[in-house]
C-alpha cells in the first residue's frame, strides 16, 4: 500500500475483518494487497476500508 494514504502499522478495517498495513509493495495511490496463503483465492474486489484509530 501507499504509505502517502496509510501509514505503515495501521490497522485497516475490511469486511469486519482487521488487518496491519506491513509492507508497500509497488503499489502507487489508493490500492492495496492482501496476503493469503491459497492463491488460488486470489481475486480483485473494490471494498470500501476504514482506518482504526487507537
């Protein structure tokens, strides 16, 4: 992801399902990747996310 959108150690809400922002990738602007360990699962979805606060 892109840190100028989500800085690294976030936690980002997608689906009720909460996860870290770890790494950037080479991904530019408002795109991120999920890790899964079944790539067979892989797809492209556009989901609305949040950004928790602490």
């Amino acid at each position: 992801m892109d840190t100028d959108y989500i800085p690294l150690g976030s936690k980002i809400m997608i689906d009720n399902h909460v996860y870290i922002a770890e790494d950037t990738g080479s991904f530019k602007g408002q795109i991120i990747d999920i890790y899964v360990t079944d790539h067979s699962k892989f797809d492209r979805k556009y989901k609305e996310i949040f950004i928790l606060e602490e």
